[in-house]
C-alpha cells in the first residue's frame, strides 16, 4: 500500500492526462487555478469598489491561508526538502503569498509603502506556468471537441446559412426602409426603420409576406427576399436530414475522426482484418481508456462496434493507409505505437502477397515517425528475411507462435492456460510489466532481487527475466532467468545496472516503480495502472 506521503505527493503533482495522473489531481489542479484567478480579480474589485474593500481583504487573507498551507504541502511532501526552497516553481510560490505577508506586517518593518502596491499579488499568474500542460490538454481536448462536433453536425455550412442570412437580413431592412421612406414618405409599414428589421427576418425565416410595401420597387425587392427565405428554408432542412441521415447510418459504427481534430500519445491499427476486433479488445483492457485507438483502413467507415465498452475512445479513419496524405491525418508522428495488421481486402492473393503490402505500410509509418513503436503481423515465416533489415519492429507471425505453443502443450500439458491467462489483459489476471530497475537494486544480483521481490508482502510479483534492449529498439534483448552475465565468465550471477528494465509477474503495476516523466510525456511508454 501507499505511504500517505506518496498519496498526497500524487494529489499536487499538476495533472498530465489520464494515463499518468489521478482524478484527484485534477480536482486539486482546478481548485488551485480557480483561487488563483479569483484572488487576481480582487485587485480591480478593490478600486472599483472601495466600500468592499474589508470584505475583499478578508477573502484575500483567505486566499493568503491557502496559498501557505500548499507551499507547506508541496514542501514537506518534496523528495528533497533542503533543496525544494530553491527550485523554480517554490519560489513562485512564495512570492505568490510574499505580497499579503509585507502588507499585514508593513508597520512593523517599517515598510508602509507596500500597502499601495497591491499590483504585486499579480505574480500569482506566474503560478500558472506549473500547469502550462493542464492548459495545453484542455486546449487540445476542447479543439478536438469542437471539431467533432463541427464535422458530425455540419456546423460549418450551418454557420455560413445563418451568416448569409443576417447579412440579408441586414441589407434588406435597410434597402426597404431606404425605398419605402423616399418613394411613399412615412406612411408605409416599411418606413419605420426598427419594423423594418422585424418585417423582413419573418420573410426570410419563413418564405411568407408579412407586410406588403407600397411602392412598386418596395413590393420587387420584397419578392426577392422571398425567394432568397424559401432558398434559406430549404437548404437548412436539407442539413438537417442530411445529419438525421448520417446519424441512422453511423449507427453501431465506429466514430469517425474528424479531419481536422488532433491526436497525441494514440494507438494507430493499420488495415482491418477478422483480428481487428480482439486486438482492440485487448488494447483497450490494458491502457483502461487512457490513450485513443484510431483504426487506419479503407472500410474505416464500415466497421461496426463489437462491445461500446471497449470502443468509447476508438475511432476511425477511412482511406488508403499508403497514401501520405491518410498518415498525415492519422498523426503517426504523435502516435505511441502502431499495429500493421495484415489485410484481407483480397482473399485471393498468397500470404507472401499480404506480407509485401504490410511491410510497404509499414515503411509509410516508419517514414512518418522513425521512433515509433511498431507490430506488425505477418502471415508467412518466409517474409521475416526481408523483414529482419527494419530494426526495432516487432514481428509476429500467427503461425509461428502455434507451432511452439503446440509443442510446448505436447511436452507440458494444461500449459497452454498459463499462456492464455499472460498474453491477455484481463481485470482478474496477472500480466508482465517492464519497469526500470529499483535504486536499492542496483549493483545487486538477480538472486537477490529476486528475493527482494518475494518478501514485499503489501504486493505480491514475481521477477522473471531482464531486459537490456538498446533505447532506439525496445523489446530486441530479452533474459529469462540469467545465471550469468554475457561475458561468459564464471560470476555470482548477473548484476543489474541503472539501464536495465527488470521482467515482472504481477496482479498490478508495481507501486513502487519509478517512471520517467519525459518518456511518458514523448509516448515511449505506456503507464497502466
């Protein structure tokens, strides 16, 4: 279980996105930017209103309190008190709370002038910038919100019906009060200016004549407008169905991304096959909702919803995953990870047909994000040759695994529930987790760290190999079980160092692993828990 210390430390952290923060820190995030915004607004409120000047001061020591007890927090709470004072974002803090603080005692240090400088309480604005990236996230959501929303409801082409209609409507009162008051006087129904407005949106909203001009032109003018609000009509009703349409249509099907909506830190599937389903399955139990699954296929707008549970936060891009153009929209350069799955546009093609068109996908995505993380399935062991020269991809190949799995259920039988219950993510089942290596650990042996695992008692997980894969290609340099190092000479056994990752079984990811704040900010990881 957490230490109190740890919870708390999570609570203030700024909030960075599902993936990576608890809901409570976005709770105390908001809280905290809201009295900093109302504390700011007490300044002009205070010379616009001197009479509330003892109510506004009372609210400001309020404030004031707040503000101290979270540098107070934020202190005790840091991973090294003796440093946290000096660091950027403490001393933002304190002079956040500095200005009050002078002001109560300006008269026993003898500096009374700063009872006028109450512009100085607006450096609280500074503290803003420890949550540039909350505002960053609420941009890009509230962006890709509006473009959703802009896309499915055709909210473009309604704004311009109802821009063009007030500028007709606009023109048309003027014109016809201009008409009516030179040709007629101020006896028409037009000659007054305001009933002109009023007379002439009922034309163009209705296509009916509520008045009738007097003047010749008047009445031409009119018959015009009359036109231009049956057009108005017609072409408002057409979007209307036009959305009511798409909606039945859309119905049980994945939703479209919308083209010019955002991604960040997502999960791109390339192609579609009969996988497809499980695979988005699977993805969605492990990341529990925290990253978008955006489904790159031509049919993209054809795939059907298998379960909503898993497809709240998946959605689709229709077109030609080779075209440059798609990959753009589909942000591979921001992506987290990309699965090219092997297609079934064209039953008749051989399975080393299918390999060539995944592997030309998956040089497209590559040209797109070189760093990426990529799986990529292929149906014949034969493509591998060719495929050995992209380093860093994953590979995998259906059969491949079957026929180890067959051999090893031969030799072990039920062994092949162990694998089940490891390769799927599941609420009641263990998964493996890589993690970096503990600090107490390093210079240890495997033994040992496998000991130090088995007598955590507050969580239980099973150490069962190391990873010491380069940076640049993740998942090339796996360990089971070690019983010496790659020098091959005689040792106590293998010693972990700062750049390994240790291979765990457990229930949950581990409490205790420290994570790299940059590698989850860039998407080289992917935080479960």
């Amino acid at each position: 279980m957490k230490e109190y210390k740890d919870i708390i430390y999570e609570l203030m952290e700024p909030y960075r996105g599902r993936f990576r923060s608890t809901p409570g820190s976005l709770v105390v995030d908001i809280i905290i930017i809201f009295c900093i915004l109302m504390s700011c607004l007490l300044i002009p409120l205070g010379y616009y209103y001197p009479d509330l000047e003892s109510i506004l001061w009372k609210l400001e020591l309020g404030f004031t309190v707040l503000f101290c007890i979270e540098y107070l927090i934020r202190w005790m709470v840091a991973s090294n008190p003796l440093i946290y004072p000096f660091t950027l974002f403490a001393m933002i803090d304190l002079l956040a709370i500095m200005p009050t603080l002078l002001v109560i005692h300006a008269d026993y240090i003898f500096l009374p002038f700063f009872r006028g400088l109450r512009l100085l309480r607006l450096l609280r604005l500074l503290k803003f910038m420890r949550y540039r990236v909350f505002f960053y996230l609420a941009y890009i959501r509230i962006r890709n919100w509006s473009s959703a929303l802009t896309h499915h409801y055709h909210l473009k082409q309604i704004r311009l019906l109802f821009f063009v209609t007030l500028l007709f409507w606009i023109l048309g009162s003027n014109l016809l009060y201009f008409t009516e008051t030179r040709l007629v006087g101020n006896t028409g129904p037009y000659s007054n200016y305001w009933q002109a407005y009023w007379h002439i949106i009922i034309v163009l909203v209705s296509g009916i004549e509520d008045k009738e001009p007097l003047s010749l032109l008047g009445r031409i003018e009119v018959s015009f407008f009359l036109l231009i609000g049956i057009c108005f009509a017609g072409l408002v009703t057409a979007e209307l169905v036009s959305i009511l349409v798409k909606k039945m249509n859309r119905s049980g099907k994945i939703q479209l991304k919308a083209p010019t909506s955002r991604l960040r830190h997502h999960i791109v599937i390339i192609a579609f096959n009969p996988h497809l389903y499980n695979v988005i399955k699977q993805i969605s139990a492990a990341i529990k909702g925290r990253h978008q699954i955006l489904v790159v296929s031509r049919r993209g707008d054809r795939i059907k919803i298998a379960n909503p549970k898993h497809y709240k936060r998946v959605l689709a891009l229709s077109g030609d995953p080779l075209n440059r153009s798609i990959l753009e929209q589909a942000w591979i350069n921001k992506a987290s990870r990309v699965v090219v799955l092997s297609s079934d546009n064209d039953q008749h093609d051989t399975p080393q047909e299918k390999d060539n068109r995944s592997l030309m996908k998956t040089l497209a995505a590559l040209s797109f994000n070189p760093s990426v993380h990529m799986t990529v399935e292929l149906r014949s062991t034969d493509s591998l040759r060719y495929a050995s020269h992209l380093a860093g991809v994953n590979f995998i190949v259906a059969r491949e695994f079957g026929e180890r799995l067959i051999g090893q259920a031969v030799m072990n039988p039920g062994v092949t529930e162990v694998y089940t219950s490891l390769m799927t993510f599941t609420d009641d089942s263990s998964e493996f987790y890589l993690i970096p290596v503990p600090c107490e650990l390093v210079g240890k042996t495997l033994k040992q760290a496998q000991l130090f695992f088995l007598d955590m008692d507050e969580e239980s997980m099973i150490l069962v190999g190391i990873d010491r894969s380069p940076r640049a290609f993740p998942g090339t340099n796996f360990k089971l079980t070690p019983v010496s190092d790659d020098d091959g000479l005689s040792s106590p056994g293998v010693i972990l160092g700062e750049k390994d990752n240790l291979i765990l079984i457990a229930y949950e990811f581990p409490s205790f692993a420290r994570v790299n704040q940059d590698d989850l900010w860039k998407g080289r990881i992917l935080l479960r828990r």
